[in-house]
C-alpha cells in the first residue's frame, strides 16, 4: 500500500513539472511574440480633424475685431468656430467670415480684468481660475486643502471682481504629477518624456519644469545604469517646463514619435496652440494614454509650489508620474503635463504648458516626422495660420484622433531570438520551467535513491 501511494505521488509530480515545462514554455513564447510591434498595416491610421485650423480661424476673427467687442472663440460640436461677441455688428461679421456668433454679456477685458483682481489678492495654494468662453464666466476652482477661511476670503474676492466670477469645489487636490511617454527617472522622482526639441546641435527631450532643476541627472531604468541626459534649463513656478540634454547629444532614432504604451506611438507632424472644445490626447508613463476636452485656455494654478499661469485646462484625467508627458491631437504637438487634481478612475482635471511658448522661451525647435518638414528637416515652426475661410474643412472634434500610428523605437525590427533572450520579457516563463525542471530530476533522483535501498534489502536478506 505504502508502495504505490509513492508511485502516485511520482506520478503526479511527474505529470505537474511536464504541465510546467509547457507552462512556462507558453509564457516565454507569449511574451515574447507580445513584444513585437503589429506591421504598419495591420495599425489604424489617424483620421483627419479641422480642429487646429478651425481655432486659427476664430482666433484670426477675435484678432480682428478686438478684445473689447470678443470674448474668446472655440470649436463648435460641428467642427466651426464659435465666436463669442458683444454686439450685434460684430456678429454679423463672424457670420459672414462663415463662422458661428455668441453675443454674450461681458467682454475679454471685463474678464481679463476680473482675473487680474484675483492675481492680485493674496496666493491661496490649491486654488486655480480660468476663463469659461462658453459660459462667459470666470471659474475659480478650490481644492479639498483650501480651508473654510480661505475659502470665504477668495468668494469675498470673486465678488468685488464681478457678478460673473463662479467659485466652485475641485476634486481632489491640485497637485504637479511628478512621481509619457516613457518614463524617466532622477533622485527627485519619476516624470514623463514629453517631446524631443532640437538647437539644431543638440537634441533634447522637452517635459515639465517641476520635475527636476537644472543640474538633475536622468536614467531609462530604476538602477541608474541607462543615464538619458541632464537638465540644462528648468522653469518653475511661472511657466512649467525644461529641457533635458540627451547624454549622446541625439535622440536617435523615432525621434517623432510618441509612446502611448504597449509597444504602440504616434508620430509628430507638427506644432499648434490649443483651442478650447478640441478633442486631446495625453500620454503618460503611469496611466498611459487618455482622451478629453480642452476646457479653457491662459488658466492659472495656484500649486502648493508656487503659481504657474497661461496653462492649457483640460477635463483628461492624469496621476503622479504622468508629469512633462505629451499633449497632441492628430499628431500635432500641443502641450506638456503640468498638473491637475483628481485621477484616471473618478476623472478630474489636468493642466498643460503651452508648447509653442516653451519652444520660444528656450529657442529650440520641435522635431517631427521629416517627411512632413520638406524631407529632409527633422523640425518645424509653428504652423501657419490657414487663409481659406473658417468653415471650409470643418470636423467634429469627435472625429480627432491621437494621430498615425509608429512603432516605439526599439521594438520594430527586432529579431525573435532577441525578444526570446530579453529577460524582461521571459523571466515570468523561464522561473516556471526552471521549477519544473528541478522537480522533474528530484523525482528521478528520489526514484533512484528508493530503487537502491530496495536492492541492497532484497540482497542483504538473501544471503543473510
């Protein structure tokens, strides 16, 4: 009886270290087939979106008619620009220019001038403000960290500023998102590449100023032995951006393009201002990526650093990490991650830095697609302001997507047997078949050794 309840336990031992064996050989196999990005054709492409073109074109009319008859533009549901006025004349001017009019109570500078007043007062940290082109209205946001005192102080401020200054609740806190695109590690924390910029010498990779002062060495790994680059120039409070010099001097190959997780990005084509009901996309190293609204433009944040003002408001959620990471829509290049208050599970607001204003303020420029520079460039000034009439070419912005689709460098062209030797892709698998190999030869031996002893009593008792 003894005897064969070990040859059971053999067995089955024997039968669950051959099941691990395929086990892990699946997993290697997975992994590495996994890795490998899907040839370019087997990949949605972008679809094209008039949003840019549509924002140029209202704000070419608000440029026109001045910030005293104006109170903002932004996308219609319909894809044309809606232009806010104050008088029935310049409407009719909006109307004839083949855009949508809005008259509206108040006018840019009656709005300028109420967010002045709040700049003005003393800084609250976790408070922020903008202007709500649609409502007419300046919202001033506080976060669950603004006391009940503070809280009074700033609605006794807003009310001095004008009837049309709202105060409301933010969820969450308002925080910078340092903790992209991919991700890049300092002492100080982990951020978000952004994009890669060049001086025509040099590249760079271009992410939010708060995520390290000039001087901050970065790596591509937790153990500090891939060093991307160094800070060469941070600004922070006020604006919210750096630059990043790449160790190499050069970012190499898919230096346009923009990681979006799984192996996937997006290339670069070229460079605009946000407009206000563009449908974005935002990449980050933490929650990889994610889509919404732009909500408001020139928006202040009073961050428990400091205040940073002209940022890009949005309703896209991000979480700490996701700092410096990418803003675009169909390909074109729109902003960085600041910060913001909530995350990507109850949603909550997230708040970019320009990136033509950064691109100016540092005197580089953004590198894109080369056939989309002329063929041979790899950058690209801001884009010019379209001259066709501002409903020729009209799209909703829900038809706006990230942008083509591009292999991440370092995954396309890579051969079987280097995916099947990478240990970050195999590890998991070869951990299962090193234990059922290990199994597999303590049954053998455990047999062997049970064989023996059994020999040496049958002959021990036969000429005993």
């Amino acid at each position: 009886m003894r005897h064969a309840r070990r040859r059971i336990v053999r067995r089955v031992t024997r039968l669950a270290a051959v099941g691990g064996l395929l086990l892990g050989g699946a997993m290697v196999a997975q992994a590495a087939m996994a890795s490998e990005t899907p040839p370019a054709a087997a990949r949605p492409l972008a679809s094209p979106s008039g949003a840019a073109g549509a924002g140029d074109a209202g704000a070419a009319l608000v440029a026109r008619l001045g910030t005293a008859r104006t109170a903002g533009e932004w996308i219609g549901a319909d894809g044309r620009p809606v232009v806010a006025v104050t008088d029935e004349a310049a409407a009719q001017e909006v109307q004839r220019a083949g855009a949508e009019a809005k008259v509206v109570s108040h006018s840019m500078n009656e709005l300028k001038s109420a967010t002045a007043t709040l700049r003005s007062a003393p800084r609250v940290a976790g408070t922020a403000w903008a202007v709500d082109y649609r409502t007419n209205r300046v919202v001033v946001s506080a976060d669950s960290t603004v006391s009940a005192g503070d809280w009074s102080r700033m609605s006794q401020v807003a009310a001095k500023a004008g009837s049309f200054v709202r105060m409301e609740r933010a969820k969450g806190t308002f925080t910078t998102r340092l903790n992209g695109a991919q991700p890049i590690l300092s002492t100080g924390g982990r951020c978000s590449a952004g994009f890669n910029v060049t001086n025509g010498q040099s590249d760079f990779i271009l992410t939010a100023g708060h995520c390290g002062p000039a001087g901050s060495t970065w790596f591509a790994d937790n153990q500090g032995n891939q060093q991307l680059g160094r800070t060469v120039a941070s600004t922070f409070p006020g604006n919210d951006f750096s630059l990043v010099q790449y160790a190499s001097g050069r970012a190499g190959d898919g230096a346009d393009v923009v990681a979006i997780g799984g192996g996937n990005g997006v290339r670069i084509t070229g460079l605009a201002d946000a407009a206000v009901g563009q449908r974005v996309f935002r990449s980050g190293s933490t929650s990889g990526l994610h889509d919404g609204t732009v909500t408001a433009l020139d928006a202040t944040v009073n961050y428990p650093e400091g205040t940073v003002t002209g940022l890009i408001q949005t309703n896209v959620c991000a979480e700490p990490g996701d700092s410096g990471g990418p803003l675009f829509s169909d390909g074109i290049a729109l902003g960085v991650t600041s910060g913001g208050s909530g995350d990507c599970t109850t949603g909550g607001t997230t708040f970019f830095q320009p990136l033509t204003r950064a691109l100016s303020a540092l005197n580089v420029k953004l590198i894109v697609s080369a056939q989309n520079a002329g063929g041979t460039a790899r950058s690209a000034a801001p884009s010019p302001a379209p001259s066709a009439s501002a409903a020729q070419g009209a799209v909703a912005p829900s038809a706006a997507s990230p942008g083509s689709a591009a292999p991440v460098t370092g995954t396309q062209g890579q051969t079987l047997l280097a995916r099947l030797t990478d240990t970050r892709n195999i590890g998991p698998g070869l951990l299962v078949i090193a234990g059922s190999l290990i199994a597999l030869v303590a049954t053998r031996y455990i047999r062997a050794e049970q064989d023996r002893k059994a020999y040496q009593r049958h002959y021990s008792a036969t000429w005993g």
